[in-house]
C-alpha cells in the first residue's frame, strides 16, 4: 500500500466524496462486485473507528454520503402514524 500524505491547504474532502455510492444494478461481474464489498467493509471499518474516536459528525457524513434512502412521502407515513 502507498501512503499518501494530505495538505492541510486543500479543500476538505470526505471519503464519501471520493468514493462513489454503489448503483442498483444486477449487470455486474464478480470482480466488480468483490470490489464493491470490499470498499463497503473498509467504510464500515472506517465509520467505526471514528464512533470509537467520538468523531461522529465526520461518521456521519460518511453515512450520508452513502445513503440510497429516498424521503417518505405523506402517504407511507400517515400509514406508519396509523399503526
């Protein structure tokens, strides 16, 4: 692995800026796939990490980086509100 050293004077850029969220999509070889788990662990493993540190607006931003979630619209809530 290389090491990479990171200026203080640039812009401030979050792993979630530099990995792109992974797209629905089942036209996807093995390779890709591997790679794709194996970025997702190195995530996790990173979100935890910074939990432990109690860095938890830069885990946070991570997490939402990677969110696929769509908003709730008023009709799927009002049927969670009506339970």
């Amino acid at each position: 692995m290389e090491k990479t050293k990171v200026k203080k004077a640039t812009s401030h850029k979050s792993d979630s800026d530099s990995v792109p969220a992974p797209e629905k999509s089942e036209n996807l070889t093995a390779e890709e796939k591997e790679k794709l788990a194996k970025e997702e662990k190195r995530l996790r493993n990173k979100v935890a990490s910074l939990i432990k540190k109690q860095k938890k607006q830069q885990a946070l931003g991570i997490v939402k980086g990677r969110d696929q979630a769509k908003p709730w619209g008023q009709e799927a809530q009002a049927k969670v509100c009506d339970i």
